[in-house]
C-alpha cells in the first residue's frame, strides 16, 4: 500500500471518496508525520492531532451515509498560524499573542472545515508574517526540510513568512496548506522548499479573522504539492464575504475543472527589468527552462517592460511598515495577549513594556519605519511617494498585458539560503521578495511552481503572474511549466 | 448682514472675539459605524462590544449604510457640497478607550463639503439680525470607549459601548462673534440635525460636544492666536466657555502675555476654562488612508434617495406657517422649534381641518392658539411634554370641532381640556355626560332671563352686565354668550 502521506489533496479526497482508505487512516498517517519530524523541524507552533481526528471521523460517517464530502473532503491540512481559529491558540508567531485563544474562526479556516478538510495544526511563522525565512518567529524557526547536496548539514531556511506551511509540505507532514502573501510570503517559501503555491487577486479569499500585517497587500493562498491541488484549495477558501470591505463580489471559478495546459494562442510575457545584473546562474537557467517549456506548450513569447520594477522593493518597505505600524497598534496589553505592568506604573508604562517585551527585533523595525514614514513631514515624502509609485507599478502591469497573458520571472533570486545567512542585514534580506512584490503592489494573482534544482540541490521556483482574477490563466501556466518540469526531487528524510 | 456689536471692554479698548465650532453629533442608527454591534444609550458597561469594536486580532470594519445616509441627509439639510467620492482615514495615537490604536474619521476627504446655516434674529438674545454661518464640512468617525475611574482604588476600567458609535463631526467657519449667536448655532444646528433624524441631539447624554474655538482680536486686526476647548456639552456651557475664555485671553494679552495654541478643558462647576496640553504635547497622529476600506463612492440613485427622504426643515417650515397658514411669527416659531411639537401641530391641523369641513388654512390660528395657550398650559402643569400627553392630536381636533361648531364655549373648553387630560376620555363623551353642551336654545335661554328678571325685578340698561353674569350663571356657563346677550337686550331695552 502506497504510503498515505505522499498522497496530495486530489488523490486523498478521491482515495476516501472512493473508499480506497478512510480519512481517520489519512489523518491519523499524517499525525504520525507531524508529531516525528516537530522537534527537527519545528514546523507547527500547536499540533491539534484530536481535531484532525475529529473531522475525519465526521468525514467517514458523512461517506457512510452517503452524504457529500466536499471539495476537501477529508483532506488534513496545516493552518498557518496566523488564522484565527476558534478555541486554538492563534500567535501570529509572536510572544505579544502566546496563549491567545480566539472566540471566533476566520473565514478561510470556517470555509476549508466547511468543504471537509480537517485541521492537523497551526503552523510556524515570521511574527506576524514579517520575514522571508522564519527566523524572527517567537516559538523558534522552522528548518527546512531539505539539505544542500554539499555534504554539509546546514539547516536551510524554508523561506518566510510561510515558512511552516512549506517544510511541513516538502516533509510530507500535510499534504497541503493555508498560507498569506503581502510580499511574497507564499511564493518564496514555495520556491525554497520546491513546493506549489499561490497568491490569488487581492481581494479573492477574505481577510477576516487573519492577523493583520499589511491591510493593502495580505491575501490568502493554497500552498500543496501540485498545481492542481492549489486549483482545489484555492476554490474552497475563496469567496466574498460581506465581512471583509475589500472582498471580491465575484463568483468562484471552477479552476480546478477548468485546468488546462495547453497554452495555444497564449502570449508569455518575460519583463527585461528582472533579469538582473549578477543573477544567479541557476536562476537565471531555470527562466531560461521556464520559457522553453511554455513554448513547447504552444505559447509565444514576448519581451515585455515593466519599467518602475526597480522602484518596488523600496515603495513596499514603505507601504507595508507604515500599515503595519498602525494595525497592531491594538496590541497594547489592555485587552488580550500579552500584558507587562511593571509594579506602580502607568498607562505610558504597561504600553512601553508590553510591547518592548512582546514584538521582536523585525517587527518593531518595521513599526519604527512605518511610523517614521508616517510622521508630519516626512508623509508626503515617503508614504505619498510610495503610493505614486504602487500606482505606476499597477501601470506598468496593465500595459504589459495589453502584450502578453501572463508573465514568467523567477519566484526568488537564490535558492533557500542557510539560516542566520541574512539576520544581520535586513537589506539582504528584504532583497529575496525583489520579484514577489511588484506582484502584490499591483494586487496580481501569481505563484511558484518547482522548476528543478539548483547546483547544490535545492529547488528553485519559476513564478507565473497574471492579469487580475485570472487565477486561471495562472493555474493554466503553472500546469504547463508542471508537465514539462518533471519535477519529482523530494528532501531525503533526516528527522 | 451687520457685524456683531459685541466688545469685551478691556484696559487698552475693546476686543472682538472670533468663535468657530466643532459640534460632535452622535448619529441616529441601531448600530454602530463598523459593526454591528448596538448603541442604545444607558447599557451595561462592555454589553454592546463587537469583536471589531475591541479590535480583536484580524477583525475589520465594515461601513455601515444607515450611518452614510444620516451624515449625507445632514449635509444635504445646511445645502452643502455633498463629495460623492471620500474616504476614511486613520488617526493614530495611543489610549486606553481606543482599542484599535487608531480612530477611523475622514482628514483629506470628508463626506460633506462647504454648507451653511441662519441663526435667526433674536432680539431678546442680542442677536438683532438674522446671519449666515458657514460650515466648513462634515466628516463621519468612530466614537472612544469610556474610562471609569471610580470603579478600583488603583485602577482604571474600560467601557467600550461607546467605541465605534458613528460620530458626525460638523466645523464650523469662524463666523461667529459672540457667546449669543455660538449659542443661536449650537440651538439652530441642533433643531435642524432632530428634524433630519440623523442625530437625537440630547446634549446631556453626550449625544451632541462642541469643541469650541476661540481667539479675540481687536476690531478689524487679523485673526488672533484660538484656543480650543474641548467636549462642551450644552449650549449653556459653550457660551459659558467664549465669555471666560475670551475674557481671558484679553487680561493675557493687555498684560504682555501671548497666547498659546493649546487645548483647554471646561469646567461647568467653576464656569472657567484650563489647559489641557499645548501645541508642543500635541499627537501627531499620523493619518492615512485606512487599508481595511475601499473608497466611499455616492452614486446618484443613493444621493436622490436621500434628498427625498428630508422632511420640511425648520426654516422652512416656519415661514410657511406665517405665509399659508397666516400664523404669528411668534406663533410659528414656537410651533417649529423642535420638530415634535411642529409634528403634533401638523397632524392636530389636519385633523381639525377635516373634523370641521374646513381648509387648514381656515383653522390654523384656532389650532395654533389652542395648542399653545391651552395645551401648553396644561401639560405644564402637569409637568409633561407633547411627547407623553394624553390627549392626542385627534382627540385635541375634536375638542377644538366642539368650540368651532358652536356646542362649547372656550370657558367650558377649558374644563373640558383638563378632564380629558385627566380620565383620557374624549371631548365629545365628557361634554355629554357633564351635560356641558352650550345652550343656544332661544326658548331656554329667554325662560332663564325671565326667570331672573321676575326675581331681581326688572332692571336697567346699566345692569346689563350683571344680567349676562346671573344668566350665564344659572345656566352653569353653558349659555350661548351671544344669544344671552340678544335676548337680554330685547328684555332690558
């Protein structure tokens, strides 16, 4: 029999509902899995094993009965932790949450358990989603699961801020799993661990009941091990929600039936301001493989200009802080979470030394920055600036796809790189999102499909991006780029 | 328009003060701006939180319609620009009762552009002529929570009910120029936002604050450095606070003292004002576009749907009473100073007018004096309001059809009035069974006469009046005064 948890989410829920093995024998397959690799991987922040369990069990009584199952009927997966999920501790990865258990579920976890996935656990972080390799989580970083091919045992970052989701995938802890993108924080880490993921159109999947980060650019995503398990999720976590002002009020395409690879008549977009001086080598051969396979796959290719590139990365690091900064202003010690009230102080006081103790070095960084961009006199300079340049990034990208359909770059400049690499310089490190975040400034749907592996042995990504609620167009992409890519390579098990 | 003659006497001349307002009107809608939760006045503390007003991790806001609709029927109420496009912004600073750490309020874009409004002449006031008071906007934002500190020995507690209540916020220009016509806009603005709907006005349940602006300047100087006084909560106290605070500002000024820039508390219980902080203390508050919400866009269905929905405001109104109605201007005022009473009127008149086959128009003085004189009166003295009276309009236009007609008097009205106020039955079923019908029966009247002259024995054209008295008398008040009158004559002449 066929080790249950190389099973992705496609053949898990037809597995059940054809009664090849029970969602109890699925998740109880991946329970084992999660609870043998926590210590070396650190993946999950909380393990929920009963209610993984629970929702199986509810699962084979359904089929039993005959009754449907739903999209992700039985599939267990790992919630990223910054969801809030009722009655489970939810951190965002930070001291300032530790021991915060919600009242309330958000709406993408309520509608996952509502098309009959089960939850396994909530996963590892950057706090507060604010990283590109986990390593400023509070609960410590999760380890990617795979290794360089050096002969060396460096602990490589899974890439951030997702970064339990994808170690937990590579390792076959879940089969899939929720993740958020502000500026990368699905497809990098997807990228890093040679996983799937993607970033639907700002505004597809709800943000309500998510911790936020940066109101403007947060969304919701699937992360699996195929395109097709993405198609899956992603239709069972979209959806407008009156709840959330800057939902979509569309309807839910059948992505997943509506998956198709053959690019005919479709034009590629390649932008010139990506390929970069000094890129790396691998790198700029696994673009090279991407634009081959979407040619062999009936596509043309076309240059394209997406002339402000250069000025996203520094218009992000202005935008996402100065939200940041204002939207965990409500972590203050008054209502929940942490609460540090030094013996006869004030109000001043318990603020300064709640949130001294609860944020780390990242995140108060980040509030300093926003801050200061939002400060009198400094606004117009930075902040306005910044939203003139999100504007003619925005720009840039409606005139591209007057040109092409969707567009094909690196997900990452290097692969995964190893943990404490970039900690000491945010720069460095704030540069692994340089491709992911034009993207999100634009509100663009975009994901990463594993292309290969790199000289060392580590998976690279290939990003497809497209036009907006043209999921589909991604997927279709994606798909193509899977075909052709073969890629199979999985991290040889050391935990 | 003339200036206001209104001068603070100070040792080097006089002084004018310039007054601008910013009214905090609370808005009428069952709940709050951004959630759902209740606003009712008077709950237990922390009873009407929604997850969203205690910013729970990941909650966000949703605008709620009813609130847009008040502020833009409001603008639409001082003829102002209504911006079909505007935004909300966030203003940072850190507080206890603020549990996001930001208010949600519009800086750059408010809902409601340039209006104006007219404080009405009132002699009485010191406010000779009538004058236009320009308003610079009206923008919506979220109301604070309320700290208690009367709860623990060492600590504060937090009532959120209030967090996230939809507040209008109205500026004023600095048109005003003394405590009288603050006071006449603060009572105009009110009356207008009770015939709107859109806020309840109750000053005295925090419903309605005035920040108020003030800085004093010789006659004809530019604008002088303002203060600003902070949550002023009756039309009282706002005029309270421009007499000391101007008052104060010119002893600063005439003793070589400049004004500083700050924010000032008022105390109702000494009538004087102190500082709160100054301009160097102040937030800086960071604004900008709140991410959690898309622009508000206004289309026009949405706009007209407002428009028609205004009721007759108060100017308005009021003139029409004087014009169609040929009401006193006194009378008109009274009747449309709030919008209860000209509400009452209105159906008083309506019914009275259809109870006595008769155009409104026809009856409107007798309805208007009725109410005013009478029932006024009476509801005084029963110490209750129009609101809880227990003679309703309907019940009011039968009484007044029963005086129209002829069957009663106006003396006899008057008892009538109290025993319907005082057992709530009607004017018709109290006149029948106290048998107060006015007798206009010549041959009842003429046999009282008789009756009366047989035994005063005859009399004279000087007793006449005494005449009247004794008919009248005997027959309880119930005589037609005008028959008695006749019939006497033909009897004594």
């Amino acid at each position: 029999m066929t080790d249950l948890t190389d099973l992705g989410v496609a053949a898990i829920r037809d597995g059940i509902a054809a009664g090849t093995f029970t969602a109890v024998e699925v998740a109880e397959a991946f329970n084992a899995n999660v609870a043998a690799a926590q210590e070396a991987l650190n993946a999950f922040i909380v393990a929920t094993p009963d209610k993984a369990i629970e929702a199986a069990t509810a699962i084979d009584a359904r089929r039993v009965k005959g009754e449907p199952l739903g999209k992700m009927g039985g599939v267990p997966i790992g919630m990223k932790d910054l969801f809030a999920t009722t009655g489970v501790q939810t951190t965002a990865a930070s001291h300032m949450l530790e021991g915060f258990v919600p009242q309330y579920e958000s709406t993408v976890s309520q509608k996952l358990w509502d098309a009959g996935a089960g939850m396994l656990g909530k996963l590892n972080l950057d706090q507060f989603a604010m990283g590109s390799s986990n390593e400023t989580s509070y609960f410590g970083n999760v380890i990617s699961p795979w290794k360089r091919n050096d002969g060396g045992n460096a602990a490589l970052a899974p890439g951030g801020s997702s970064g339990g989701s994808s170690a937990a995938i590579a390792a076959r802890l879940c089969p899939a799993a929720t993740g958020t993108d502000t500026g990368g924080s699905i497809r990098q880490p997807a990228a890093f661990t040679g996983i799937t993921g993607i970033k639907p159109t700002y505004g597809r999947c709800s943000r309500w009941g998510v911790v936020a980060f940066a109101s403007s650019l947060d969304q919701a995503g699937p992360m699996a091990r195929d395109v097709t398990d993405c198609a899956i999720m992603l239709e069972a976590m979209a959806g407008f929600d009156p709840k959330d002002s800057t939902s979509l009020d569309l309807p839910v395409p059948e992505w997943a039936a509506g998956l198709n690879a053959d690019l005919s008549g479709k034009r590629v977009g390649i932008p010139r301001e990506y390929r970069m001086d000094g890129m790396d080598a691998d790198v700029a051969k696994s673009w090279d493989d991407g634009i081959a396979w979407l040619t062999d796959a009936g596509a043309t290719i076309v240059d394209i200009s997406l002339p402000h590139t250069k000025y996203a990365l520094p218009a992000y690091y202005i935008i996402a802080p100065a939200e940041a900064s204002s939207n965990l202003a409500r972590y203050d010690g008054v209502r929940y979470g942490l609460r540090d009230l030094p013996e006869g102080s004030g109000l001043q006081d318990m603020y300064a030394a709640t949130r001294a103790a609860g944020f780390g070095a990242e995140v108060k960084r980040r509030i300093l920055i926003g801050t200061y961009v939002l400060s009198a006199g400094f606004y117009d300079a930075y902040y306005t600036q910044a939203q003139k340049v999100r504007a003619l990034i925005a720009r840039d990208f409606a005139e591209a796809f007057e040109q092409c359909d969707v567009i094909l770059a690196p997900t990452a400049p290097s692969a995964a790189f190893a943990l404490g690499d970039n900690t000491e310089d945010p720069l460095k490190m704030y540069l692994n999102d340089v491709f992911a975040v034009p993207a999100s400034l634009a509100g663009l749907p975009a994901m990463s499909v594993p292309a290969g592996l790199n000289r060392e042995g580590l998976p690279l990504g290939l990003q497809i991006i497209g036009r907006a609620f043209d999921e589909q167009g991604v997927l279709n992409a994606g798909l193509a780029i899977e075909n052709r890519a073969g890629f199979t390579a999985r991290p040889a098990k050391w935990w | 328009m003339t200036e206001s003659t209104y001068r603070i006497q100070g040792a080097t001349g006089e002084w004018e003060v310039v007054i601008g307002l910013e009214v905090h009107a609370q808005v009428t809608s069952n709940s709050k701006l951004f959630s759902g939760a209740a606003t009712q006045f008077g709950a237990e503390p922390n009873a009407q939180v929604s997850l969203v007003d205690a910013a729970m991790p990941g909650m966000l806001p949703v605008p709620n319609r009813e609130c847009i609709r008040q502020a833009v029927r409001t603008g639409l109420a001082i003829d102002a620009q209504i911006n079909k496009w505007s935004r909300f912004d966030r203003k940072n600073y850190f507080y206890a009762d603020l549990p996001q750490g930001y208010q949600i309020s519009q800086l750059y874009h408010p809902i409601v552009g340039e209006g104006s409004l007219t404080i009405d002449a009132d002699e009485k006031a010191g406010l000779p002529e009538a004058k236009v008071i320009g308003i610079e906007r009206i923008h919506v934002e979220q109301d604070a929570g309320k700290l208690m500190h009367d709860q623990h020995p060492t600590m504060s507690y937090v009532d959120l009910n209030r967090s996230g209540v939809a507040l209008m916020e109205i500026v004023s220009r600095p048109d005003m120029r003394s405590p009288a016509e603050a006071g006449a806009y603060v009572a105009k603005l009110r009356q207008i936002l009770r015939y709107v709907g859109s806020c309840d006005g109750n000053m005295d349940q925090g419903s309605m604050r005035c920040d108020v602006n003030v800085s004093v300047r010789k006659p004809g100087d530019e604008f002088g450095t303002r203060t600003e006084t902070k949550n002023v909560n009756s039309v009282r106290f706002v005029m309270a606070t421009i007499e000391h605070e101007a008052a104060r500002q010119v002893d600063v000024l005439e003793s070589g003292g400049k004004i500083v820039q700050e924010t000032r508390l008022f105390d109702p219980g000494t009538g004087t004002t102190r500082s709160m902080r100054s301009k160097e203390d102040a937030h800086d508050y960071r604004y900008f576009p709140d991410p959690d919400l898309l622009p508000l866009v206004l289309d026009d269905a949405f706009l007209e749907d407002c428009r028609q929905s205004l009721p007759e405001l108060p100017d308005a109104k009021r003139a029409r009473y004087e014009t169609e109605l040929g009401l006193s201007p006194y009378n008109a005022a009274v009747l449309t100073a709030e919008v209860e009473t000209a509400r009452w009127f209105e159906l008083l008149l309506g019914e009275t007018a259809t109870a006595q086959g008769k155009a409104p128009a026809d009856v409107a003085k007798q309805a208007a004096n009725w109410l005013i004189s009478e029932l006024f009166g009476a509801l005084n003295k029963l110490g209750k309001s129009l609101e809880d009276s227990p003679v309703s309009p309907s019940a009011g236009a039968e009484l007044l059809a029963l005086m129209g007609k002829g069957t009663i008097s106006g003396s006899i009205a008057k008892q009538v009035l109290e025993k319907m106020l005082e057992t709530g039955d009607s004017a018709g079923a109290i006149v029948e069974r106290e048998g107060l019908k006015q007798e206009s029966d010549t041959g009842a009247i003429e046999a009282k006469v008789d009756e009366i002259l047989v035994r005063i024995g005859g009399g004279k054209v000087a007793l006449f009046g005494f005449f009247v008295g004794q008919t009248m008398k005997a027959m309880q008040g119930k005589g037609n005064p005008q028959v008695v009158n006749e019939i006497l004559k033909t009897k004594l002449g």
